[in-house]
C-alpha cells in the first residue's frame, strides 16, 4: 500500500481524497510536512521508551526516596505519551506494571531492614494485595495506596505484632517511594486491612452475616475487597483469600443485592432532558466531579454483574467483554460501555494532567461547556449509557 492510499480508520479519508484536486508543487510540502511530523513522533516514542526501559531496570537496585524519583520520572514519561497518544489501555497497562515492580522493591527492603533490625520473620506465607484502580490494572498518573496484607496461620501473637511493624514500615515506605497515603485509610496499618487467613474469614463472615456494628461501612469495604489482585509474596496465599471474598459475595445474596442496590443509587450528573448538570453554586460552579458523577458509576455497576455472574476478571473493560461473552449484554451495548468508560477516563486523565501541571487546583472536577459540543455529547452519551446499566442492574436483582 503506497503512503496516499493510507487511512487511519473506516470514518477518515484516504490521502488520495485530500490531494486529489491539489497540484504536485502543493502535494509535496504538504506530504514532506507530514513525514516530518511522523518521524518526530517516532523519535518521541522510541526516546520514552529507552527510558522508560533504564528506569524500570534501575529499581531492583534502589533504595528508599530514590525511588520516588524513578517513580516520578516514569510519570512523565507516560503523561508526555499520552498527550500524544492519548491510549488509556497503555497508560493502564504501564502504569500498573511498573508500580508492581516499585511495591516489589518496597517490600523486598522492609523485609531487608527488619532482618537487619533484629526481627525475627515468622515461618508462615504471606501476601501483599492491592484494590481500587491498582487492583483493577487501571492505574493511572496519580495514584494512592490501596493494600491488605494476609499471612499464614499458625504464627499467633508473634506474628500479629510482626506484620503490625511490617506493614507500618511498608506503609511509610511505599509513600516515601511516591505512593500517595489512602485518605480513605485502606491501608494494612489500619487492623481491618490486616490479619491471618483464619482472621480475615472470621471478619468477612461477621460482614456477610450482618454481624457488625456498622453495616453501612462494612458492605462498602466489602465492594472495596471486590477488586482485590495479587502484588507480591506468596500467591497462592493471595487467591485463597480472594476466592474467599468472591465465594461469600456470590453465596450471601443479601449483601450482594445491598452492593446492587447502592451501585443503582449512585448519583449520574445528568439533569432535566438528559442534559449534563453542573454545579449552581460555590467553588466548582459550572462544573461536575467526573470521578464521582461519571465513571465511579460505571466501574460500579459493572463490579455488581461481574461479582454476580462469578466472572474473576478485576478490570473493568475485562468484566465488560466477559459479560458480553456469557449473554448479560449484547455486543452493541457492550460497545457503548467500553466506548463510555475510554471517554470518561481520558477526560480524568486529562484532569489529572491539568493538575499536574498546575492549570487547576483539583483532578476531579470539568467544566464540560469549555469542551467541543462533539467531545460534550461524548461524555453526555457515556453517562446516558451507565444509566441505562444501572436500570438493567435494578430489574435483574429486583430493586424496588
């Protein structure tokens, strides 16, 4: 295929289309101005990725804030792709590896310096597992901590006070390495995101038989646990646990239909006529908070159907097509969600971004009539299309 038969999609046209009725002393600086262009763009990419490549081999070598400089780097590197390739499945795909390698090295140093401190590790397994967008592989430019740490039985008090100081340690040094604090405090120095195996089967089933004080947050720590994944340690101690939480969300019908029931009611910042609504008053008037009015309900909803039909997949566009695959959407709808969740993440993306480079304060909030009237009705078609998952959600599990 020569260069002016080239298209990028079935909706563009060929080169032949634009150049067609130009004359030959026109054609030429018009293509030598997109061969410069290419060629630029493919140093860029090429240059990211060598870099990309001597960043991510330093950190088995690296020790305390130094890493926080790869890690910062290595956000960089992705923030400067994505304003040129604006792929949310690589900007996931990257971000989420090369942090799994950081908490790797995190971890692999607590363990080095309480070995060096005089403690004694106790002989059972243990695992780190992460949740939240880390635990669905949807990592993006800014992220925070999200973990549990489960151990083996058999290690009694002695290895509850050790994985007590582990996790201090860990937590403290996962933030010095650039992981932000969890502000919603799921972090292993917190007791609930902690435990042996034998404890955390006796606090889940206090969740599932409603035998906690505040059910309200147990249940929400419950959906939290739904996005569990694997990290580091020993494996096999990690998917015990997992399978545990998605058998009981499965077998206590009850408290999935609670989950469903929340996922349903989670607000969409749609208005009168289906229109985008925004803020009226205060600091964020004219805008809406697309984390929490756009995409955190469509991440929801699909967690609900996928828990419900077993399907073991943490991330989101995962879940989607599986869910597709087993008959509970239809290809076509299937297309919209996944079409819904890339437009309402680039947007977040492109948020975080602006706060990065310190255009706006916040890396929640859009003002969506700055945008193109086309990329508006994107957002506004998305949300329309969660709505739609939340109705299908409320009849399946009849939610009055």
């Amino acid at each position: 295929m020569s260069a002016t038969e080239f298209t990028l999609s079935p909706g563009l046209p060929k080169l032949t289309d634009i150049t067609s009725y130009c004359r030959i002393e026109d054609i030429m600086p018009f293509l030598q101005t997109i061969s410069l262009a290419v060629k630029s763009d493919h140093s860029r990419i090429v240059e990211w990725r060598t870099n990309k490549e001597q960043l991510v081999a330093t950190i088995d070598q690296t020790e305390g804030s130094s890493l926080k400089i790869i890690h910062e780097n290595l956000n960089r590197i992705e923030l400067e792709r994505f304003l040129l390739i604006p792929s949310v499945n690589e900007l996931h795909r990257s971000c989420t590896h090369y942090r799994d390698l950081l908490s790797h090295r995190v971890m692999d140093n607590v363990l080095k310096d309480m070995d060096s401190a005089g403690f004694i590790r106790p002989q059972v397994p243990f695992a780190l597992i992460s949740m939240g967008s880390d635990g669905r592989e949807e990592q993006t430019l800014i992220t925070d901590q999200d973990n549990l740490i489960v151990y083996g039985d058999g290690g009694g008090e002695v290895a509850d006070n050790y994985f007590k100081e582990f996790s201090i340690r860990l937590v403290d040094s996962l933030e010095e390495a650039g992981f932000k604090r969890c502000t919603g405090d799921i972090m292993p120095t917190n007791q609930t995101w902690r435990g042996s195996f034998s404890q955390w089967r006796k606090r889940l089933f206090s969740i599932v038989r409603y035998e906690v004080e505040d059910v309200g947050k147990n249940i929400m720590d419950l959906i939290v646990m739904s996005d569990a994944r694997y990290v580091a340690g020993d494996q096999e101690l990690a998917s015990d646990l997992i399978n545990m939480i998605r058998a009981m969300e499965r077998d206590y019908f009850q408290v999935l239909w609670g989950m469903a029931k929340a996922a349903t009611e989670m607000q969409l910042a749609l208005g009168f006529m289906k229109r985008i609504w925004t803020e009226g008053s205060g600091e964020h008037k004219g805008e809406f908070n697309v984390k929490l009015l756009a995409w955190a309900p469509l991440v929801m909803n699909v967690r609900i159907l996928a828990i419900n039909q077993s399907i073991p997949a943490t991330s989101t566009l995962e879940r989607i097509s599986l869910l597709e695959t087993e008959g509970s959407f239809s290809s076509s709808f299937a297309r919209d969600l996944i079409e819904a969740y890339h437009i309402l993440t680039r947007q977040r993306i492109l948020i975080q971004i602006k706060s990065l480079k310190g255009i706006q304060s916040d890396s929640h909030y859009l003002n969506p009539y700055l945008l193109p009237t086309a990329e508006r009705e994107q957002i506004r078609h998305a949300m329309i299309k969660t709505e739609e998952l939340q109705k299908i959600i409320h009849a399946n599990f009849h939610i009055v």
